[in-house]
C-alpha cells in the first residue's frame, strides 16, 4: 500500500498542473505557488524568491554573479522578461518555471531583468505570483547611468556597422536637456519607485547603492545577504582587484573570474556645461527618491 501512495504522489509531482482559465483580460492566471519540476537527482525547478528588478546598466550583472557566490542560491543564467515582454508572459508560469534553474532543496532562485523597474505593468504582475517576494534594485549615479547607457548603445550598433549619434546630440536638443531621450527616463528613478511601492512596501525591496559596489563590493553584499536572510557567507577573500580591467572581479573556490570585457567601458567625454545641465536636470528628481525611500546617496 505505501508503495502505491508513493507512485501516486511522484506522479503527481511530475504532471503538469491542470491548466487554469483565462483571466478576464485574456491574459494567463498567475496562481499563487505552482508544482515545482522535479529531477532525478533530487533537485528542483522553482519559481525565484528574489527578483533582481534592475535597473538597466545599474550593477544587475555584477550583483547577480556576486550574489551567486552563496551556496543558498542559484541564479537563472539569462534575463528572463516574462513580467514585461507580453509574448513571454502569455505562456504563462509554467513556461516561466521552465527558464529556472535546478536547485537543491533549501536554495533560494533568483532571476535578474533590468528592464522590470521602469516597466508600468510589471509590479502588480509580480505581485501577483508571489506578494512576499524579496526585490533588489540596484542604483547607480543618474548621470553616470545615462552615460552606461549611451556607452552600451553606441557599441552595440558600432558592432551592427550603425551610424551613431554623438552623446550631444542626443543629450540636448535646442540648448536644452532632450526629454525625449529614453535613457534619461529610465534615471528617474522616484517616478518608477512610485509604482513599485503601490504594490510593495519597503520592506519587501533593497536599494543597492550599485556605485558602492564597484568601489568596495564586500560592505554591499553583507548587506544584501543581511536583507535576504542568508547566512554570512560572501567574504572580502572573494574579490580581487583587476587592474588591467580596473574593477573587482570574484574568486570563488579558487576559481578567478571577471565580468564580459563589455562592462567597465570608458564613457565619452562630455562637456562640462552639458554635464552641468544633468546634474540640474535631475537634483530635485532624486531629492524625491532620496524621500520616497528615507535613504540618501551620494549622487551629484
């Protein structure tokens, strides 16, 4: 008898979850938990209890591959975009489970996409699946954000053979500072934590002061490790400085490694009057952050 509740309960396990109706809106349904995927080995695929929300050229690779040093967590190893990317989010939770790494019991998954933080939709949908999950965001300099972000696209299309537009002429239009420029929203960074915080309360998110973590990693990562609940784990014998590269990379077991040589690129030089200008541009928006979040940063 023990032998055939057994078999009924892996099959159970095993089975795909019966698929539920569609929401009033057409989309999918985000129940809750799901029925974790088993493996032989004893290991699972389940949904991530930590979300790395962005934001983008913020720190998220860095911080992910630093939080990856814990032996409590595994990471998925591509932005996922379910909660924002509509032909991902349409296949629903079980396709979402399937982006996620196996684990062993009692690890805790994480999954970064930058692109969540200032994605409107994204919140409540994230809300949705799991209202206790723990979020990071990690920010950097706002400035220096626009310039990483800049820096990212002029590359990308150097590589495609693109034409690309100096950084003036996409920073200012008519002597002014461009508001069209996408780059720049995505630094407005209390416009964006409103709606998170309509949904999650601060307790449920940690700002990573993400210049902090290029200087001095260590002090960062215990704290993140205190938000998390982790065990004391990450030591300062797990980063090294790289002087070629100019930033910290990880060492891990004995096994050394750094960041795609794609991060750390030298911004372009600006001129100091249109740096200027977006140090004006964006001193009363993160005055509003600073007391959105009852922090301050060292920003300019």
């Amino acid at each position: 008898m023990a032998a055939v509740l057994l078999g009924l309960l892996l099959f159970a396990m095993q089975s795909p979850p019966v698929p539920s109706r569609p929401t009033a809106d057409g989309r999918p349904p985000l129940p809750p938990t799901s029925l974790p995927t088993s493996h032989p080995n004893g290991t699972l695929q389940q949904l991530p209890k930590i979300i790395i929300i962005g934001v983008r050229k913020g720190g998220t690779r860095a911080l992910i591959e630093m939080l990856s040093l814990h032996s409590a967590v595994a990471a998925a190893q591509n932005e996922v975009h379910f909660f924002d990317w509509e032909s991902h989010f349409q296949k629903g939770l079980p396709w979402y489970l399937s982006q996620m790494p196996y684990t062993f019991p009692g690890q805790l998954t994480v999954e970064k996409t930058p692109a969540y933080f200032t994605s409107s939709k994204v919140p409540k949908r994230i809300h949705q699946m799991d209202p206790d999950i723990k979020l990071l965001l990690i920010l950097r300099d706002p400035t220096e954000r626009v310039l990483s972000d800049y820096t990212q696209v002029f590359y990308n299309r150097l590589q495609k053979h693109k034409h690309c537009q100096p950084i003036e002429s996409v920073l200012v239009k008519d002597g002014e500072i461009n508001l069209g420029y996408k780059a720049l929203n995505r630094s407005l960074y209390y416009v964006h934590m409103q709606n998170w915080l309509q949904y999650f309360t601060l307790g449920s998110i940690y700002v990573v002061d993400g210049d902090e973590l290029i200087r001095d990693p260590f002090p960062e990562m215990k704290k993140v490790e205190s938000f998390l609940n982790l065990e004391p784990q990450i030591n300062t014998s797990n980063f090294y400085f790289n002087k070629t590269k100019g930033f910290y990379c990880l060492r891990d077991h004995g096994r050394e490694r750094c960041l795609h040589d794609s991060k750390g690129r030298a911004h372009p030089n600006v001129a100091p009057a249109i740096l200027q200008k977006l140090y004006q541009f964006f001193h009363e928006p993160n005055q509003k952050f600073f007391e959105l979040v009852g922090r301050t940063f060292n920003w300019k």
